[in-house]
C-alpha cells in the first residue's frame, strides 16, 4: 500500500467563479469495488471543459485529447462533486482546457481535490472540420 503525502487543498477554489458542472455522486456511477468509476468522473470533466470551450469558441467543439490526468483521492456515492474548468491556452482551431475536480461528503462541509487533468478541444465548423476560433472581443 503506498501513501500519498504530497499536500492535498482542503478549499475549493475560489478565484475561478463557480464550478462548471456540480453534481452528486450515485451508485450508478461505480466501479467493481463499489467507489465511483474515474471513467465516469473523465466524462464529467470533459463535459465540464467541453462547456468552456463551446462558450470561448462560440459553436460546436470536440475533445482531442485528455492527459495528465491525475487521480489524487477516490469519490464515493453520496459525495457532492463540483468540477472547475478554465482556458489554459487558445490557438487558431484548439484550446488546451484545465479541470479539476473536488468532492464534498454528504453530510458535511470537508472538501478535497480529489482529480484533475488537461483537455484539448478543437473548434468545428458546420462541415465538421476545424474552424478558426474569433478573437475574444467579438
């Protein structure tokens, strides 16, 4: 069994606005071993960062890439999870979208990082193919 020391915030975030996505998690969204499945916690991330990157794009994006996804604490049915997503870079058709998740336990008010990872999203014009993302003041 290995023991995870690096430090761990015990705050959510405060200078990113308010999660993109919040929501609870169910027994639906497990694993074998009865924890929530990190499968399904990716899928809330991507959902979460593909809003961001929609709204900077202003139309249809899609996921290119998921990395460094790291896996700091397990989630369990019950716990509130709220995911924060914010633009790292943008280029001309993709942007690179940083999410975290932090989960809150049901009957309290302890909260922890427990995910986090980097997505890559393209912009996509009507023809299905990479259009250019408009500059930010239009």
């Amino acid at each position: 069994m290995t023991h995870d020391t690096a430090p761990h915030p015990t705050h959510q975030p405060t200078d990113r606005g308010p999660p993109v996505v919040r929501t609870i998690a169910m027994p639906a969204d497990t694993n074998p071993a009865g924890d929530i499945f990190g499968g399904w916690l990716m899928g809330q991330m991507d959902l979460a960062a593909g809003n961001v990157a929609a709204r900077r794009s202003r139309g249809r994006c899609a996921t290119i890439s998921a990395e460094a996804m790291t896996f700091h604490r397990p989630v369990f049915v019950g716990d509130e999870v709220s995911i924060y997503a914010w633009i790292v870079k943008v280029g001309r058709t993709s942007m690179r979208i940083q999410a975290e998740v932090w989960r809150r336990e049901r009957e309290g008010e302890v909260t922890m990082k427990v995910t986090e990872g980097l997505f890559t999203f393209v912009a996509i014009g009507p023809d299905r193919r990479p259009r250019p993302i408009p500059p930010e003041d239009e």
